[in-house]
C-alpha cells in the first residue's frame, strides 16, 4: 500500500467516525430512554451497529460502483461512486440486517456480555425501532457524502472543461497569426505603398478585418456564417496578394443559411493548409471552393482544393496540427453531434475535400 492509499483510507476512516460518534450518541441516548437501558452499554452497541451499518453501505457503494465501472458504464454519478438507489436501496437493507448482527456481535465482545436485542430475539419493537433508527442515520450520512462527492466531481469536471476551451483558444489565436504570414503580408504591404497605393488600401483594409476577427474568435462563442466566409475571404485575399493568379476561389453560399451561428474561424485552418500543403507545391497553383449546406437537421460546411492529393501530401507536411484543432474544437463545443471528415475528391479534378457536419438545432455557446 503506497502513501497515498494509505491517507485516502485514513481520511475515510475520519470521515466515517466523524458521523458515526454523533449519530452513535443521538441513538444511544434515544434508545436508553425508550426502554430504560444503561446508556454506556446502549452506546457501546450504538457504535458498533451504526458503525458496521456504515461499513458495509459505504463498501457496497464503492464496490458496486467500481463494478459498474469496469461493465463500460460512465456518469458523473459513478465518478462519484454512486450507483443509483436502484442498487443501493437492497443493498443499504441488507447492510442494515448484517451490520446490526455483527455490530452487535462485536458490542458482546467489547462489554463481555449477551446481546440486548437479538435479531431473531422476541422484542420486535425494539428491533424494528434500532434498525430504523440506524439505517436512517447512515443513509442521511451516506446521501450527504455522496451528494458531496458528486458536487467535487462535477466542479473538477467544470474546472477541466474550462482549461481545455482556454487551451483550444489559445491555439486557436497562436495558429490564426502565424507570423509568417504577418510579415509576408507587411512586405506585400510596403511594396504596394509605393506602386499601387489603393490596392494597398484595399489590402490592408482586408489585413484589419482579418486580425479583428482573430482577436474576437478567442473571445467569442460564435458568429454568423457569413462572417464566417466574409473572414475566410479577407484571408485569401491575402493570399492571392502572395499566389497572384496561382490561386482561385469559388464560394457558395445560400441565403437561408447565411444567418446560421457556427463557431468563429472554424475553418480557418482548414483552408490554411489547402494553400500551404495543396496548392504552394503545384507550379500552376490550383482553386479552393468553399461551400455550405443543408442536410436535415445538420449544416454541412465543405472546403475542397484542387491541390496534390492526400496520396502526395508528405508525411512531414504538418498537415495534423490544424485538423486536431477542429476535431478538438468540434468535440468540445458539439460532442459526438459533430464531425469532420477528410477525403480525396471524387469529381475528376483531384485534389482533396473537407466536410463538417454541425447539427442545427443548438448552436455554441
């Protein structure tokens, strides 16, 4: 047993003494004057039934969540080792009819005598009376550690689910000003200045749109689809300032779903690596075809290229990074509703088509 085992048992141990001395002096004290027994004896057997009680409800609450567990079974429920009254009712019972015959058997022990109130004894009132009086004690107890437990469980839970979405933003900002693309976008800007003042404008014009809703994507929760593909365009606008005539682009996108929220730059990385991994390597350059959809209840966003082909992407192209980040971000916002899939495009042009599935119904928040 390591240290850790060993401080988790003691503060158990403390956890259940701390409940069950007070719960053990309350029943001890009930009892003596209910039927006129010595109040150090009735304590003694107080605390050993309540305890043994105790024991054996907390074992089966532990036990029978871990084997729920270990079946592929998951809730916050059983993170905070609650099975649920279907199983704990019978079983907090038969710890109840169990615990009262050892803990009294134990209590003879411990005062060298017979047992007051025997379970197969003739004094039933007495009976029932010490087995309500204990089993309502210890699930009171039982109810309030495990409502305890479940409320540290889901604030660990929150607390980790907070850390990822500052994380997955982080990235987001990191991988959206790529200083590269910064300072290729500064030079363009400075050569243009003295050539071709209002396309320099123009340009920079495009740079700010883009660089505001980098900033307000690691802030906001979502923004209209439009502006979605409004911010898509002032990045390959950019682009094309680099590629020239290397790089085309067709959009599509209808009216009724121009007004859908969808996550902000949710595709900005996918269109960041059609140009650096698809299009940059071919000499002729090629065109990216951004479009969005309806499929029932789900939004189907499509960025496609006609760049090399998947098959001719290098293993080190670097290509994983970006679509982690909007699997991660997917995940984290829709859960298993949405998804991204990656495959060769299959309409003679060549080159390769993203698709992202995002239910309807909810939007992020």
């Amino acid at each position: 047993m390591d240290l850790i085992d060993g401080r988790r048992i003691l503060l158990w141990l403390w956890r259940e003494l701390r409940v069950g001395v007070p719960i053990g002096l309350i029943a001890a004290t009930f009892i003596s004057v209910m039927f006129d027994d010595p109040f150090v004896r009735t304590l003694v057997y107080s605390w050993c039934i309540g305890l043994s009680i105790q024991l054996l409800i907390e074992a089966g609450r532990y036990g029978l969540a871990a084997w729920m567990r270990r079946h592929g079974r998951d809730s916050a429920a059983l993170r905070a080792n609650w099975p649920g009254w279907t199983w704990m009712l019978p079983w907090c019972i038969g710890a109840a009819v169990l615990g009262y015959y050892g803990g009294s058997l134990l209590a003879d022990a411990i005062t060298g005598g017979a047992r007051t109130h025997s379970p197969f004894g003739n004094n039933l009132r007495a009976l029932s009376l010490i087995l309500m009086v204990s089993l309502g004690f210890t699930l009171a107890a039982v109810w309030f550690f495990y409502s305890r437990s479940r409320m540290l469980t889901l604030q660990t839970m929150t607390e980790a689910a907070e850390r990822s979405a500052a994380e997955l933003q982080l990235k987001l900002l990191q991988s959206q000003l790529e200083p590269h693309m910064l300072f290729n976008t500064l030079a363009n800007l400075r050569v243009l200045i003295g050539t071709d003042p209002p396309r320099a404008q123009a340009m920079l014009d495009r740079l700010i749109g883009f660089l505001r809703a980098t900033l307000a994507a690691s802030r906001s929760g979502s923004h209209a689809l439009a502006d979605e593909f409004e911010r898509l365009g002032d990045y390959l606008a950019l682009m094309a300032v680099r590629m020239g005539p290397r790089l085309a682009v067709r959009v599509h996108l209808p009216d009724e779903l121009r007004a859908l929220p969808v996550p902000p730059l949710l595709l900005q990385p996918l269109v960041e690596n059609c140009i650096q991994h698809a299009l940059e390597p071919q000499v002729q350059g090629g065109r990216i075809d951004l479009s969005a959809t309806r499929d029932g209840d789900m939004l189907l966003l499509r960025v496609r290229d006609t760049g090399i082909g998947l098959a001719n992407v290098p293993a080190s192209g670097g290509t994983r990074f970006g679509l982690r980040q909007v699997r991660e971000r997917l995940a984290a916002l829709y859960g298993g509703r949405a998804s991204l899939t990656l495959e060769e495009a299959s309409d003679g042009e060549g080159g390769t088509l993203a698709t992202v599935r995002l239910p309807l119904q909810q939007s992020p928040s």
